[in-house]
C-alpha cells in the first residue's frame, strides 16, 4: 500500500527557508489524489498548509500563501514544501499526507510519521 | 481562528458513549472526516464521507451530518480510544483544507 516519507533539515534558521521532501512509495504521484502538506506546532492542533496535485495545480492555505511553495517532482515520485522567511512560530511537526477529493468528499487516508522542524539560531 | 469548532474536551465512561461534534458553514456542501492522534504519533483516518470506516477501524466508530454539523459517535468507548480527534474539511469556497481546533477525548 501507499506510503509516505518526510525527510529534511531538522533545524532552520530565522529567515531562512524551510524545505522539506516527501517521498511516495508503494503507489505512482500520478494517480488522482491531491498531495498535501499538514503542520503542527508543539501542544497545538493540526493546521494545513497546502495541496498539489500531479499536474502541477495547488492550493495554498491564505494565511501563509505568500510565503508557501509546493512542488511535485514525478520523476522521483515525491513532492516538496518550501516555507520562507520563517520565524519560531512556524517550529511544528510537519506531515506529508495523501489527499482524496471526490465530489463532497475530502479525506486524508495515509499520512507520513511527521518530521520535527525547529527555528532557531 | 478555525472554520470548523470542536469543544476542545470531552470525556466519557468506559463502555459508555460519546459524540463529538463540529460545527461550520462548509460542512453543509463537504462531508466532515475524522482523524484520530494519540500523543507522538500520526494522525490516522477514523471515518470519512458519510459514514465510512477505512479498513481496521473498528465498528465502535461512527459518522453523522445534519445542516451545518458532523458528529463523531464511538459506541462502547474504550481506553485505547482516548486521544485527540480532529475534524477536516474543505472550506466554503472548496479551495483549501481546514481543520477543526481538535477534541481532546478522556476515557474515564
């Protein structure tokens, strides 16, 4: 079955860029699923980050839209997250998840483990 | 602020049964799915669409909807099933994700 794997620096700097790899295995980036990133600070609940779906199309969440930037790379079978300028507050648990979105239905069925991300100098 | 709002705690009977609820606009036009995280690890699909369990869930779970409220329903809760429960949509305009704040769940 379909798997996913975050990988990435596990420590950022203040301003500098978060950036963060999910690699798919057991099923192709190409099948009609979106693929979606998901954070969570310490003791805080689950916020989304964004979307992509093979064909390139994404889907930011407004609150750090100008600052998000997702990427698919189907020759690797896996997607990317890169977040600028980031400050402490954007320290969290980071996960890779796969996303189904069919008509009324949205549900994200496989979730990577998660990766810890900290800012700071 | 969240689109979609949980009671941040509830609690429960062992064997007894509990509803979680969320409440937002857009879950009148998407179904509501709920996830379950116990401390450290991953979130993990409970129910999904109208009233689907992905496969190893137990029957134990369920799913409602009516107007602009999901509920969560766990029949004969057990100790496992304390955790944290989230609810996940889209939003209004269909365009993004949303999660519910999350429903802190305690099995007494």
């Amino acid at each position: 079955q379909v798997q996913l794997q975050e990988s990435g620096p596990g420590l950022v700097k203040p301003s500098g860029t978060l950036s963060l790899t999910c690699a798919v295995s057991g099923g192709s980036i190409s099948s009609s699923n979106w693929w979606s990133w998901v954070r969570q600070p310490p003791g805080k609940g689950l916020e989304w980050i964004g979307e992509i779906y093979h064909s390139g199309s994404t889907n930011y969440n407004p609150s750090l839209k100008s600052r998000v930037t997702i990427s698919v790379d189907k020759s690797k079978n896996q997607f990317s997250l890169k977040l600028s300028s980031v400050t402490a507050a954007d320290t969290a648990v980071y996960y890779c998840a796969r996303a189904r979105v069919m008509g009324y239905y949205y549900y994200m069925d496989v979730w990577g483990k998660g990766t810890t991300v900290t800012v700071s100098s | 602020s969240s689109e979609l709002t949980q009671d941040p705690a509830v609690s429960v009977a062992l064997g007894q049964t509990v509803r979680i609820t969320c409440q937002g606009d857009s879950l009148r036009s998407y179904y509501a799915s709920w996830y379950q995280q116990k401390p450290g690890q991953a979130p993990v699909l409970v129910i999904y669409g109208k009233n689907n369990r992905p496969s190893g869930i137990p029957d134990r779970f369920s799913g409602s909807s009516s107007g602009n409220t999901a509920s969560l329903t766990i029949t004969g809760a057990q100790a496992e099933d304390e955790a944290d429960y989230y609810c996940n949509s889209r939003d209004s305009s269909g365009n993004r994700g949303v999660f519910g704040g999350g429903t802190k769940l305690t099995v007494l």
